[in-house]
C-alpha cells in the first residue's frame, strides 16, 4: 500500500465524521420522524383517569378528527402547554389525554387545579401504551384523522406558533377531507 494512502486514509475519515456531525448540529431535536405517520394509530383500551371502571380506547377517537395529548403531572413541558390546550378545547378541537406513568390522584387534581381540556384521559400507569404510540417522553401530541391514522406527531409542548402554523391548518383540512 503507498504511503500517501496509509496517511490520507484516516484525514478522509475524519474528514467524513466531522462533516455528519456537523449536519447534526443544524437538525431539530423536536423534528424525530415518527414510523407511525401515515399508518393507522395503535389499539388500546385503558382505564379512565377520572373514571377508573371506564375504558377509553382508540374507538373514542373513530368517526373524528383528535389531537391525542400525551401528558403527565411530572412533565414541566405539560404545564407550560396547558394554556394552548385550554384554548384548543375551547375553540372546540376535541383533545384526549393519555396520562402517561404517572400518579392517579396527583393527575386527578392536576387536572382541577389547571383545568381540564380533555374529553377523557386514559390512564398509562406502566408507560405501555405510550410505547406502543413511539413516546419518547412527555409532552407529545399526535393528530389523528377520522378512519384512525396518525397525521402529525409534535414533540415537546405545544405553542401557539405550533397551532397556528401546523396544527389548526391539518385539523381543518382533515375536517374537509371526507376520506
């Protein structure tokens, strides 16, 4: 093997490395590409947060557009997007919650110190669901058309920015869509 090629070897390895974490350095950790978009939304039946002898399961979500909201009292992200949720709920957006490894009676008065935007909260005491979802932490939130299949999936809270520019847009073409 020539010398030249025994030195330039590692310069154009390095070279590589450098150029890959580079392009890392100008990706948006918020922007994880979920395997779910585009694909029917998994199955599930839990317990009911606030009503723990009844199940909310993904035939609640059939028929409608929802934003599925992934929550949890722990979650500082959580509180800082209550806000925008109230708000979405109050401008009619029909939101469900899955309240994910967490404690019932600290989300139970969570929800009644904050208020409550939820049509109904299931309760992921083990995290399962939350995997099965993709979750990789909390919050996270995923829309979900009218025959089950995931749109949109954001991480991290959402912002009024979020709902103005992705969020309402999506929920009112997929309103309109009669597919």
């Amino acid at each position: 093997m020539p010398a030249f090629v025994r030195y330039l070897t590692p310069l154009v390895l390095f070279l590589a490395l450098a150029g890959l974490l580079y392009k890392g350095l100008n990706l948006n950790p918020r922007e994880v590409p979920s395997p779910l978009i585009g694909k029917p939304a998994p199955e599930f039946s839990l317990p009911g947060l606030e009503e723990p002898l009844t199940t909310v399961s993904l035939d609640d979500f059939r028929g409608e557009v929802t934003l599925f909201n992934v929550w949890a009292t722990w979650c500082s992200g959580c509180r800082a997007e209550h806000p925008v949720l109230m708000r979405l709920a109050e401008a009619g957006v029909r939101i469900y919650g899955l309240d994910y490894k967490d404690d019932r009676n600290d989300a139970k008065r969570w929800l009644l110190r904050y208020g409550n935007p939820y049509i109904a909260n299931a309760f992921d005491e083990s995290g399962k669901v939350g995997i099965d979802w993709g979750v990789y932490g909390t919050p996270e939130t995923f829309i979900v058309d009218r025959n089950g299949i995931i749109r949109y999936k954001h991480i991290g809270p959402i912002t009024i920015d979020a709902v103005n520019t992705k969020i309402m847009p999506l929920i009112e073409q997929l309103k309109e869509d009669k597919g």
